[in-house]
C-alpha cells in the first residue's frame, strides 16, 4: 500500500490581495493568503480526507515558513519540500472586482526558491510511496530549470507507477501560447488525466470541437482521459471512447481564484478513487463551494462535498 494517495509539485507563493470594491492602487489595506495551483490541490485533496504530500521549494524566511506551516496546519505532508536559504519567496497581488471587471493578478515571483527546482536538485524517491502525481503547466512556465525538472517528474512517476494528472493551467504572464504547446504537449502525452479549459484547449493546442471538445483534445493529445471544464456551462469528459457532460452548479461568488485547483482536486479524488466521473462530480462541488470562500484554499470538507452533490444536477452520459 502506497504511503500517500498523491504528491502534488509545484511554486506555493504568498497572496496579497484587496478586498471587493478596491483597486490595487488605492487599496487601504491587503489581505494575506497562500496560493499556488498544485498546494491548493494538495490542500483540498486532503481535507476529503486523502493521504497527500506536497514538493517543491521554499525559501528560508518568514513567508517561507508562512506557506509550510498552513500547508501542516490542512494535514498536507511536507518533508519533501527543500528549505532554501538565500532565496526568496514569490508574490502575487490579486483585485477581485464584480462584472464586468473580473480579476487582475499581478506577478513578483522571478528568482522564487521555487524557480530553482530542478532535474539535479529534486529528489523523486518520494513518487515510490504515490499512487497519483498531480502536476500543472505552471511548473514548467516559471523558469527552464523547473521545465526540465517536470519532465524528469512525469518520467520518474511513470517509472514508479504512478497514475498522472497534468491540469494544463496556462498563463499568459508567464508565456506564449507557442511556447506553452511545444512544452506541454509531450508533457500531457504522458499523462493519465489531463485537465483543460474549453479556452486553453482552443488557445493552446488549436482544438475547435463544439460537439465534443474533451474527444477533439483526446485525440489531438493522444491521451485516454480528458476533463475539459466550460466556465459557467459544466463540464465535458472524455474516458477511453466514452464522452460525456455534467452541467454547472449555480454558485455565488465571493473569489474566483482557486477554484480551478479546488475542481482538479476532485478530478484527482476521482483517479485515486478509480471513478472519472464521479471525480468531475465532486470536483464541481468543490469548486462551487471554494468560490465562496476568500483565499485560493478550498476550505470545505467531504460532507459538505456530498450534501451539494445531492442537491444538485445529475451528471448525464451521452
């Protein structure tokens, strides 16, 4: 029996963000978060209750300690995580505004301890003890180092067995499209699950399909299993021939930021679980449930999870 149900790798930073009806110009004050997509899918994995480790790196100073120590307090391994000294730790500063405004995200994350991870310097031991690895394509978008790194992860957990799930999670701060599709493709061809937007897969890897968008991008990528999320719409999926959809959850919104990580983590629960589909069901809820808290954390828990699932739309088959 594997130690930890999933490891997730990826850059945690520190979030200053301003609260509803603000700028970040004229902003009185900020609030403090965490976030980074594969520790907010780490978090939420293990708040429903599933063994996880997190790895990546961090720098020695207070934020540092900030971001490890909220990881501890939500029952996230973190001994695989390399204390940096001399670094620093990655910022980012968030407006959240209502429509037609959305969100704005300001980067200060170059020279992050995290930027430095890196083929040589990572230690994969810890994937023999993981049924699932959970990465996303922002860890090869922050430096070349952390690229090559991804690419020797995906090798070595295939090696050790364990199942993918790669969320594409593009960033146009952080590169082109061009760019982004000539590394994430061979990356998400390795993969078990790949997460997508409906507007990243058009983007990124040029998949047009209205009928069946998560089939096109299964096909284009080569891969069995493809969730393809549609905003407000819901969600298609694509398992080994077999497509289908589960329309959105109607949800008010307190912060949008984090909910993307909180769905993939359902999809995860859905892989370790052996059940795609019920993975996308769960992960909706989720994300429903993570909108209306502040912060990118999903702060829920499995019983939460279940009484929405219940209330809300089946997921149909077609």
């Amino acid at each position: 029996m594997k130690r930890f149900d999933v490891v997730t790798v990826g850059e945690a930073m520190i979030r200053l963000s301003v609260r509803g009806g603000h700028t970040l110009e004229t902003a009185p004050q900020y609030d403090v978060h965490i976030g980074g997509a594969e520790s907010n899918v780490a978090v939420a994995c293990a708040r429903m209750g599933k063994s996880v480790a997190w790895m990546s790196r961090v720098s020695d100073d207070v934020f540092g300690a900030r971001i490890l120590g909220e990881l501890r307090r939500h029952g996230v391994n973190v001994e695989a995580a390399i204390v940096e000294s001399g670094s620093r730790t990655g910022v980012y500063y968030a407006e959240i505004g209502d429509d037609p405004r959305g969100v704005a995200v300001t980067y200060d994350r170059a020279n992050s301890a995290a930027t430095k991870m890196s083929a040589s310097n990572t230690d994969f031991s810890i994937l023999a003890d993981a049924a699932v690895l959970q990465v996303s394509g922002i860890t090869p978008a922050i430096s070349d180092s952390s690229s090559q790194m991804t690419t020797e992860l995906l090798a070595k957990a295939r090696e050790s067995g364990c199942r993918i799930v790669f969320d594409v999670n593009f960033r146009a701060l952080l590169w082109s499209t061009e760019r982004a599709r000539t590394t994430l493709t061979p990356m998400c061809a390795v993969a078990d699950v790949v997460v997508c937007t409906r507007e990243d897969a058009r983007d990124v890897f040029g998949v047009q399909s209205n009928d069946d968008p998560a089939g096109a991008l299964a096909s284009t990528l080569g891969v069995r299993q493809v969730v393809l999320t549609d905003g407000a719409t819901g969600v298609h999926w694509h398992d080994d021939g077999s497509s289908g959809f589960a329309p959105s959850i109607p949800t008010s919104t307190v912060d949008r930021i984090g909910a993307g990580d909180a769905f993939c983590a359902g999809v995860v629960i859905g892989v370790i679980d052996g059940d795609l589909v019920s993975g996308v069901r769960k992960g909706q809820a989720m994300a429903s449930l993570e909108r209306t808290m502040a912060g990118d954390l999903f702060l829920g828990s499995a019983s939460d999870v279940a009484i929405l699932l219940g209330e809300s739309t089946r997921a149909v088959k077609r």
